[in-house]
C-alpha cells in the first residue's frame, strides 16, 4: 500500500467532504480520511492508483486538489 497526503480547497461542509470521498473510492483504494477543516486527504492505495488519477477524480467533483508532497 501507497499512503498520499492531498489538499483540497473549496469544501465548505459534510456534503463535500462525502462527495470528495466518494470520488476517492477508486478500485482497490482502502482508506481514504477527508478532513474538512484543514482541507486534507489521506489516501491508502495500491501503487496502480496513481496520484494524477485520484486527483482527476477529485477535479471532476469541482474542488481543486494537490499533492500535499509538492506543497
């Protein structure tokens, strides 16, 4: 397993931190823990989850995402 730390910005309440969970459920994904406050996401994945894909998936749902890494 793979653990990456995301930021994302432009949640605002439980129904985003759902929505960017939900889009965070990628196959083989095992845990993915929104915090909304601080705007961060902690993803374990298999290798084959790639970092683009999942931050694809959360720029589908309308937040802006990046890897905690390049911050």
């Amino acid at each position: 397993m793979t653990h990456t730390r995301l930021t994302v910005t432009g949640m605002t309440c439980e129904a985003c931190v759902a929505a960017v969970r939900e889009a965070l459920e990628l196959p083989g994904v095992r845990r993915v823990d929104v915090s909304l406050g601080p705007g961060v996401v902690e993803v374990d994945h298999p290798p084959s989850v790639s970092v683009e894909a999942m931050v694809a998936a959360v720029q589908d749902t309308g937040y802006e995402v990046r890897d905690a890494r390049s911050e």
